[in-house]
C-alpha cells in the first residue's frame, strides 16, 4: 500500500533574496495571471538537507573536487611527499575511466559526486593500503593498476541516512543512483508580488571631514511576502532505501519534518536576516497520493487591510475544506495543523490541532510508521 507523508506550510518573509536568478534578482512565477516572489526547490532543499545532515551527524558534499581534497588528506595525516599525493588523488578518478569518468585539465573529475564525509577517509586509508603500486606507477606515462577499481566504487556508492531521503543523481556509476524519497515544491507567494530596488551606499571611513560622497554605491533587489511551501515522502520508497529499517525510517521522516519547517535558506542573510518560521503547519498522511493544495492560491490573495498572513490561512483552510468534500475524506488517515493565534481563521478543516510542530510532527510519524508496526 502507498503511504505519502504531505507537509504543507505558510511562512511571512520580509524584506529578502533567499534565492537569486543568474541577474541576482529574486526568482519570480506567473501563476493566476499574477506575477509571484518564488523560491527554488533545490535552494529550499539544500538548506533543509544541511539541517538534517548536521543534526543526524552523517555529512554528505556535492564535489568534483575528491583528487584535490584526498591529496590534501595524504599529505596532512599520512606524511606523504606532494607528488605521490597528487598521482594517488588523480588515480582515483581515472581508474574509473570505463565508466566515462575523467578529469579535466584542472584536476577536477567531470561528474559532481555526492559523498559521505567518511568517504574521503576511506578513500584516504585506499590509497595507504596500495601505497606501493602508486609509487611503482608514479610518472609512468601509461601507469598500470593502482588499485581494484570495484574498491573506488564501492566507496563512491555508499550513501547515509540524507542520501536515503533526499536521493543522489550519478548515472555515470551504475548502482550509485538513489531514488529520493522526497520531493520539495518550488515556495511561491500567496498574492502577487515583485522584485524591489534597494540603492545602498558605503561610506569610506578614511575621507576627510571635509570630503564628502561615498566610497561605492550600487543597487541590489529584495522581494517579501507569504509563501506557501509545499513537501511530500514517500514512505515505501524511504523504507526500501533503508532496507526497511522501520525505526531509521521514523527518526527520518521526524527529522525531515521539523527542518522542512524550520530551515531557510541562508542567501543574503546577514544583509537581510529573514529568521522567520512558518505561521502554519499542516500535516497529513495519505494512502492513495499526495495532496499540495497549491491551487488554493491560484487566485492571489487579496489584502482586506490586515495584511496577506490571516487571509492566506484562511484561504488554505477553505480549499483543504472544498478537497475533503470532494474526496470524502478517504485515504487520509490523519490529518492535522498547528499555527499562530488567528480567532478570524476557522482551521478545522485542517485537522485536529496540536499544540507545536513537534507535537505535531510525533502525532504524524506515528500516525505513517505506528511504533506497533502495523500501519494505520
């Protein structure tokens, strides 16, 4: 039986750039003919898979740069002389050559792989165990075999709780792909909303008292609004990446859902410090598919002159209402919301309340993996 743990959330962001297009302006969307502030699924997840890393202590880095960072390592831990540290880092990759994997002209292999931090620390102790054969090829125009290219792979392949939930791309290495068991919306305003101009200066504190201008001035863009974000975890697909190890899969989707409400991403924090969290949860478990109730905005919100934050709830609260209706309520075995105080705001349409995220998030997870075992 399917099973699809939904996480929907409401969030007031002020004055920011959380995620920049390639001319550093904030990332819009035009949705209900209405243009929108939005921000990228990969930049929200990036933060959110920092998060989760750093709390469950298994560190994963997206890098090309494993030649450099393991001839580094060779040389600080083991003492190795820089020339046989360097053609060790290089071997790694090129032993993989078969499976169309190079260097280019910087030392810099050409897929973007994701390891676990452990990983490099392997690949270290890889080498020290095949010292010789990379002395005995060191300089060699056509050097032999350094080391079993299996052992690379096998090292390359090894995934940690982060990469069972958040999946990893590398066709390049069969048996290295991960199917991620989440899947994160583009965050886009509620209510139309566009990029602003902020024209700053800076002021040289070396001019004379009698000099006076700045030393540089320039212009930047920020946007703010309310933001609806919207994530999904297939539950069978995390319980098969993690061989079904029910109780990894709980602390996991706990976890995730805790950082999926409180993380941000961290661009122009410290111009901007946007540090606000979400003033609604809304949590729910499915057995048939998910459910984003994203099109509870395609009519932008309208300010009724108390701002966009209360009508945006009501607005969500309403649409989850008319989707109960029409599905009856099936395949929904639980349901529920947490948020700021708003008597205007009927949420009953959202569930039971609960009192916190994290009285929610428990109600959730035990609600999609029952700590009996049996699902619900």
């Amino acid at each position: 039986m399917a099973l699809y743990f939904d996480l929907s959330a409401t969030q007031s962001v002020p004055a920011a750039n959380l995620n920049r297009d390639d001319l550093g302006s904030p990332k819009t969307v035009r949705y209900g003919n209405v243009d929108r502030l939005r921000v990228s699924s990969q930049s929200w997840k990036r933060a959110i898979r920092h998060d989760v890393e750093a709390e469950l202590g298994e560190k994963a880095v997206r890098t090309r740069l494993i030649p450099a960072k393991l001839s580094e390592a060779l040389q600080k831990t083991e003492g190795w002389p820089q020339d046989l540290a360097e053609f060790a880092g290089q071997q790694v990759i090129t032993c993989l050559a078969k499976k169309g994997i190079t260097l280019d002209k910087n030392g810099r292999s050409s897929v973007l792989f994701f390891l676990p931090q452990k990983g490099l620390q392997e690949l270290t102790a890889l080498c020290v165990e095949h010292r010789q054969a990379l002395e005995d090829n060191l300089g060699k125009k056509k050097p032999g075999t350094t080391f079993p290219p299996l052992d690379v792979e096998t090292i390359l392949k090894r995934r940690t709780a982060s990469i069972s939930l958040l999946g990893r791309m590398l066709a390049d290495l069969p048996g290295a792909n991960v199917d991620g068991a989440v899947q994160v919306a583009h965050a886009f305003t509620t209510h139309g909303a566009e990029p602003q101009r902020d024209y700053f200066t800076a002021v040289d504190d070396w001019l004379g008292e009698a000099e006076s201008g700045s030393g540089h001035l320039n212009t930047s863009e920020f946007g703010a609004g309310v933001f609806y974000r919207f994530a999904t975890v297939n539950v069978q697909d995390l319980l098969a990446n993690l061989d079904q190890d029910r109780k990894t899969a709980r602390t996991l989707l706990a976890v995730f859902a805790e950082h999926f409400l409180m993380s941000l991403p961290q661009a122009k924090k410290n111009s901007t410090a946007p540090h606000t969290i979400p003033d609604l949860a809304y949590l729910a478990v499915r057995t048939q598919r998910p459910h984003s109730l994203a099109a509870a905005f395609e009519t932008p919100v309208r300010d009724s002159g108390g701002g966009f934050a209360s009508a945006t709830r009501a607005a969500l609260a309403s649409y989850a209402a008319d989707i109960s209706r029409l599905t009856g309520g099936r395949h929904r075995p639980f349901h529920g919301h947490t948020g700021v105080s708003d008597n205007a705001v009927d949420l009953t349409p959202l569930g039971r309340a609960y009192e916190s995220f994290y009285d929610l998030i428990d109600a959730a997870v035990e609600a999609a993996l029952p700590t009996d075992g049996e699902q619900q």
